[in-house]
C-alpha cells in the first residue's frame, strides 16, 4: 500500500505540471486516525477464548448489528444494537469491552488483544480484484492532446512494474463515445455506397463518390483547428450528417453526367458539361445552407456551446465538399473512365 500511495503523489504533482489539468484532487495523501486492534493467539488461548468471538464482540460494539426487527406501520424496522457513543470514544472504553469465553465467562478485550492509535490510510479501493486509488481532476482543452501529454510526463516517472495508470470518468466516456462515433460513420459510409451502387447500377460510381469523403473531413477539420474547438459528440454527429449531405451533391453530378453519356457525348464533354449545369444549383443551394449555419457557427441564440462546434465543422465540410465536387470529382470520374476503358 506504501508504495500504491507514493504513487499516486508522484501521478498528482505530474498532474498539477501539465498544462489543460486543473483541479487535481487527491484525497488519498490525508492520513486519518485509525484504531489498530491486535488480537493475541497466545492470550486467546489461556483465557479459553476464540477468535471469531472477539471479532463479534468488536463489531457489535463499534459498528452495531440488527438484531431483530419489529412492524410499525405495516413496515419492518430494525433493531439496531452497539454500544453508546460516550462508551466507544476513549481508548479505555474499548479496553474494557467484555468478550465472551467458552465457559462463559466475560473477558475484557485489553486482556487478550493490544490496541493503539495509529494514522492510517483512509480508504482502500479495489478494481477487478485489484488494490487501487482515484485521482480526480478538470481538464481545459482538447482532452486527447492533455493526457497524451500527461501520458509522457508519467512514463518519466519510472512507477514499479507493479503500479498501473489509467483513466475513468468523462475521458474514458469521450474514447467510448468516440469509438461508437467511429463505428457508426463506417456504417453508414457502407450504407451510403450501397444504396449509390443501386442507384447507378455499377461499383466504380460509388467510389467516385466516396473518394472525396475524407477531403471533405480535412475541410470541417481546419475549420475546427482555425477556431480552436474541441470535439465532442455534435462533432461527430456532424460527420455522420456531412457523409450524406457531400454525398448527395457527387450523386447529382453523376447522374448528369451518365444521362449525357447515353446522348452520346465523351467522358471528357459529358462530365464537363454536367460540373457546368449543376454549379449554380450546387453553390446556391450551398450558399443558403451556410446562412442557416452562420447563427449556429458565431454561438447566437440557445445552447451556443453545444451547437457552435457543430455549425463550424458543417461549414467548413460543406464549403469544401462543394468546391471539390465541382473541380477534383470530375477529373476523378475522367481517371477511371479511362482506366475502365484500357
């Protein structure tokens, strides 16, 4: 336990020196007053008096038990017995609780036990079977990027093998939620390229489309990093919306592009063609949407801290899907038509 204690100063003054941990709370390092009782197998012995019947003795003293119950009220209440308060304070009095022996007669707890004050540790938790101690403390800024950092400073620490660090709470909450996040946008990136497959009958198509995806992330990402917001859940609900909203506009374009090619035009032309119909509707459509953001994304109205980081990535996303819709699809779309055709 020493050593589990020593520990855990050493993980709080690295808290305490790195940057984005406030608050560092260790409750463990406060000492408190224990009564240390020691019970003696040879005095047990000549005074014909068990173990277990000192250690119920103790307990029903200090900690009390329900010994019975009664009805009040159609409500079972316990009765509780211990000793007094006045006649469990002093080290006296607990000299002096009486311990049954096998023949029945009454023994005083100081004749076959030693008891001392002593400073103590004030709790003793365990995890999955395991002695351990909580630390807690705030973070300010982006969490990944603080324990990351805090990671570093407690590798230079040089803990015993036996000592494990980890980490609980909204952190752990926010990697969980992340990883769920994680899953369902690969899901519904899934989805998304099924339901293109279908719809324009081939497994090339949907690629095109899906190809742009992650420079679109890139996009509502620096918007993030340009205005320093944290990522949370609305951001990641924000990736999910940005994969059918970016898709949607790539699955117009093809599909002028394919009705143009049935009209006998090139994949040159046709591809061209289709960029130069579809910009004005792509970029007032995009324009409207990034007026319906810009209150969201300044922090107006309502719940500004949980909708603002939402408004910036969708900005951001959006902003960069349109453009790259308009100049790097097509000239992906032109890439693999060539290639199909070798």
């Amino acid at each position: 336990m020493n050593t589990l204690y020593a520990a855990a100063n050493k993980v709080e003054q690295a808290a305490k020196q790195t940057s984005g941990i406030e608050s560092v709370v260790n409750n463990t390092k406060i000492p408190v007053d224990q009564i240390l009782i020691r019970l003696d197998p040879d005095k047990l012995a000549l005074r014909n008096v068990q173990a277990s019947s000192a250690s119920r003795a103790i307990k029903l003293a200090l900690q009390g038990e329900t010994i019975s119950n009664v009805i009040l009220n159609q409500q079972a209440i316990g009765i509780y017995l211990r000793f007094q308060a006045q006649s469990r304070e002093q080290m006296d009095d607990l000299q002096s609780i009486l311990v049954p022996s096998r023949e029945g007669k009454n023994i005083p707890l100081g004749q076959i036990a030693s008891i001392e004050h002593i400073l103590g540790h004030p709790i003793i938790e365990h995890q999955h079977g395991l002695r351990s101690l909580t630390l807690s403390a705030e973070i300010d800024g982006n969490p990944v990027s603080v324990i990351e950092t805090l990671n570093k400073k407690i590798a230079q620490l040089n803990l015993a093998d036996n000592i494990q660090v980890a980490y609980t709470g909204e952190y752990q909450q926010l990697i969980d939620t992340g990883l769920q996040m994680l899953g369902v946008l690969m899901g519904s990136a899934v989805l998304v390229f099924a339901i293109i497959a279908l719809q324009l009958g081939n497994f090339l198509d949907p690629l095109v489309v899906l190809i742009k995806l992650p420079l679109d992330f890139m996009g509502a990402a620096l918007a993030l990093f340009v205005t320093q917001q944290a990522i949370d859940l609305t951001v990641a609900i924000g990736f999910i919306t940005l994969v059918g909203v970016s898709t949607n506009n790539g699955i117009m374009l093809l599909t002028f592009t394919r009705n143009l090619r049935h009209q006998g035009m090139d994949a040159y032309s046709a591809v061209r063609e289709a960029a130069r119909l579809r910009t004005r509707p792509m970029i007032l459509t995009h324009v409207t949407t990034l007026l319906a953001l810009i209150p969201a994304a300044i922090g107006l109205g309502e719940g500004p801290q949980l909708l603002q980081p939402l408004g910036i990535m969708l900005f951001g996303g959006l902003t960069a899907g349109t453009l790259l819709t308009l100049n790097l699809l097509p000239v992906i779309y032109v890439v693999t038509e060539r290639w199909r055709h070798k």
